[in-house]
C-alpha cells in the first residue's frame, strides 16, 4: 500500500492547518484589504444567507396573512414603508435646521441627500460576535458601494458598508465595532472626538484631553463628517459617563451609549451619497 | 479513490450550506442567540462522527470559512479551529464508543469546549486585543451546541429504531 493510502489522514490534516496558518498569517497584522479567496467564500455563501432569510421571511408572511388579511398588510406595510421614508426626512431636516447658517447652505445641505436613501432590510448579525458587523439585502446591483453611511430607521448611525460586497448584499462595520472609528463632536459644549466601538454595546470616546472643558452626561454625539464617510450631523450617540483615564492620563476616559438600538435594526437605510456629494 | 474525493468534497459543501441555513434562520430568529449557539459546530460535530477524520477536516474547513466570511475577525481562525475539531471529533469517536446518549452528549462537550477555548486564544493572538466574552455568555457555547448536537444524534436514532421496528 502507498504512503499516501496509509497515512492518508494525516496528510490531509497537515495540508489544511498549513493553508490555514498562512491564510492567517498573511493578515496579521490586521488591516489589510480582503483577499479574493475571502470574497469568494462570501459570494458564495451570502446569496444562501439571503434565500434562508427570505424563505423564514416568506414563512412568517403566509402564516400573517393567513384568514383573509391581505388588505390590511399590504395598507400596513405601505404605511411602514412611508413612515420609514419619512423618520428619515425629518430626522435629516432637523439635522440639517441645526446645522445649516444661511437659507443658501440649508439648500445645498438637503440636496446632498436627495433621492440618495436606499432601504435595507437586515439578513444576518457577525457570525463571532452580534456587535461587529451585520448584513443586508442590497449590494452593487443597488448601487451599493464600500464606506457608504448605513443609519436605522430613526436616523440614528449604524455604521458603514465594507467589502466584500455582493451583487445582492453586503457587510456593515457597526459603530460598536472595536475597528469602527467615527469623527464625533457634542451637541452642547462641541467637544471633538472619535468614537470607538468595544464590540459590545458600549463605545469610547477617545482622544479628549483631561484638561479639555465640555462634556456632560447626557449629552448627545453627532457625526462632524470630518472622516469624508459620514455625513456630519447624524445622531451617533450620548455620552454615559465621563472618568479620568488611568491608563493615559493625559485623556479623558468617556463611555458612550450608541444612537442606534442593536434590538430594532431589522431595517436600515444605506446612504448612497457621501458627504460632499461623491457616489 | 478520485470520485470518493469529489463525492467527500460536495457532500461537506451541502453539510456547509446546511450550517450556513441553520445560522442563518436562527439569527433572523434572535441575533443574540449566535453567542450561544454554533450552528457550524454543530454540523461539524454531527457528520464527523458520521464520516470520519477526513471528511470532518474537510467538512471543518468548509464550516469554518464560511463563518469566517460572516464575521469581521481574521479570514481563516474558525477555519483552523473547526478543521481541527472535524478531524479529532472523526478520530477519536472511531477509537472509543460514543453510542449512548450520555457520552456522546460528554464527547461533544469535551470536543466544543477544546474548539471554543482555541478560538478564543487564536483570536486574542492575531487581533492583538483582548476579544469580548459577552460577559462570560461565550462560555455556555460549547454547552448549548453540544446539547444541540447530541439531541441531533437522540432523535435520529429514535427514528432509525421507529423505522426499523415499522420495517
């Protein structure tokens, strides 16, 4: 009998940790753009992601719908299709209002995102960790592309689109992220940072100087656009409580809740447009 | 030798899609349920005792990339991990009996806890950080999915017996 007959298991357990251990190796560190071997595997296995959601989806439909109650579902989901458009509407006019110094700039600040805002609906959380990434139901065929703002149905900041992206889907780097890093300033006292994620339901906000004044529990943190990802004035979160950091003592240790709600995003809105009017 | 090779190969890409099936319908369900629950283990476990050490790493390694391009950490952890947990699950349940209900429930334990704790250890080495712990939830993972699974291999011999006795 060959060698290869007789200590076949072994060799092929050899081979695979190989090609994993250089898979692995060939990204660390970390930071790197995905590889094609990576997107492959996701264009493979997303559109089966995709098909099992929409079957459960389609399930859950039938049973809904069932005596006779299409009527009242379809008025429902139009409704909740307006509703959702219109959230959106308000909160960016509001954001806007707030933002805009003259008639001239309010104008311009609203034509950025006309006709920009594409539902999505939510078809699958990290497989590791709920809190890092989630994906959607829209991709290039929608003109879905990478660093695109994703917010929830109030307005409030999810996070972005990143590769790979599918004809059909895509994947969102949330803001809890522990890579996420979003340009922020508060509302009330303009204090500057970036906010991190944790990968938990908790963020930080980083790089405030310990002598720096403003800050207050409460406050609320929106986008500066500073990063040229997101748009500036979307809601990404309120400050929970405000420490000095021991680690760094030059800094200010300041945990901050985010905007969005993990538990209500099953539909989200991708905005196609970035700041400054790029596709 | 070659058609065993290629029939192995499709076969772990079904048992692939089916994970990616579960994984899918029980994050629609509750997206939280995903720090409990690996429905990539799962299948890992099932059809490595069923097929063996070769099938398993295979299978393992299908698994294991496929929930590593559902997920943001490094491309190829779950991959290793998993193909190492398809590949002892199938040799070591071939060399002891794991027949009855009790320690075939015992032997995934064992197998789930060892593949949960090198996950974790190969994640903390490549991202540099320290990884989150869902404030200790990640530890009921191996316990959850070997209860799933052994419940799995329960029922279906339930009704290879049912079938058997009809028969």
């Amino acid at each position: 009998m060959p060698l290869w007959e007789k200590r076949r298991s072994a060799w092929v357990l050899a081979g695979l940790t190989a090609f994993h251990i250089l898979l692995i190796s060939v990204q660390v560190p970390p930071g790197a753009g995905k590889s094609v071997f990576e997107k492959g595997v996701f264009f493979i296995f997303s559109p089966i992601q995709s098909a099992a959601s929409g079957a459960a989806r389609g399930v859950a439909s039938v049973w809904n719908g069932y005596f006779d109650l299409r009527g009242v579902r379809r008025e429902n989901r139009k409704l909740k299709q307006e509703n959702f458009f219109l959230s959106q509407d308000v909160r960016f006019l509001e954001d806007r209002l707030r933002f805009a110094e003259s008639e001239a700039r309010l104008r311009e600040s609203l034509a950025e995102f006309e006709g920009s805002i594409l539902a999505a609906r939510v078809i699958g959380v990290d497989s590791a960790n709920p809190h890092q990434s989630i994906i959607i139901d829209k991709g290039s065929f929608d003109g879905v592309m990478k660093d695109m703002a994703v917010c929830d149905r109030n307005g409030s900041l999810v996070g972005r689109t990143i590769p790979p992206i599918g004809f059909k889907t895509a994947k969102v780097q949330l803001v809890t992220d522990k890579d996420s890093s979003v340009s922020v300033e508060s509302v009330g006292s303009k204090l500057t940072g970036s906010m991190t994620g944790r990968s938990t339901d908790v963020c930080d906000l980083r790089y405030i100087l310990a002598t720096a004044e403003g800050g207050a529990e409460g406050e609320e943190l929106r986008t500066t656009g500073y990063d040229k990802i997101y748009p500036a004035g979307i809601r990404a979160g309120v400050i929970k409580s405000i420490a000095p950091d021991e680690r760094s003592p030059i800094f200010r240790s300041i945990a901050v809740t985010p905007a969005f709600r993990f538990d209500t995003i099953d539909a989200v809105a991708v905005l196609t447009r970035r700041p400054g009017g790029g596709e | 030798m070659r058609d065993t090779v290629v029939r192995d190969l499709l076969q772990a890409f079904l048992g692939t899609v089916v994970a990616v099936l579960v994984y899918s319908l029980a994050g629609a369900g509750a997206p939280a349920l995903l720090v409990v629950f690996n429905a990539f283990s799962i299948v890992v476990l099932y059809y490595s005792i069923r097929r063996g050490e070769v099938f398993g790493a295979l299978l393992g390694t299908m698994c294991g990339l496929a929930q590593d391009a559902f997920s943001l950490g490094v491309f190829g952890v779950a991959g290793l991990t998993k193909t190492l947990l398809g590949f002892w699950t199938g040799f070591i349940s071939k060399r002891i009996d794991v027949g009855s209900l009790t320690r075939n429930a015992l032997f995934m334990l064992v197998m789930s806890i060892l593949e949960t704790g090198l996950w974790v250890l190969l994640t903390a080495l490549v991202r540099l950080k320290s990884i989150n712990l869902h404030g200790g939830l990640i530890f009921l993972q191996p316990v959850v999915t070997a209860a799933v699974a052994s419940t799995l291999f329960a029922l279906e011999r339930r009704a290879r017996a049912r079938s058997s006795r009809g028969a």
